[in-house]
C-alpha cells in the first residue's frame, strides 16, 4: 500500500533519473 506522498516521491526520482538518461542520450548522438 502506498500513500500519495510516497508514490509522489517515487515519481519525482524517476523523472530525475529519466532527465539525466536524456541529457546523456542526446551528448551521445550529438558525438556522432
């Protein structure tokens, strides 16, 4: 059981994370 704090939480960590994914992707392509 989750609450909205925590669900809320994981939500924000996961848009951290996919942010840096596409910071990272898009050097990558940019080098070829």
């Amino acid at each position: 059981h989750r609450t909205k704090h925590e669900t809320s939480e994981a939500e924000k960590v996961l848009e951290g994370n996919l942010d840096g994914f596409m910071e990272e992707y898009l050097k990558f392509n940019a080098k070829k």
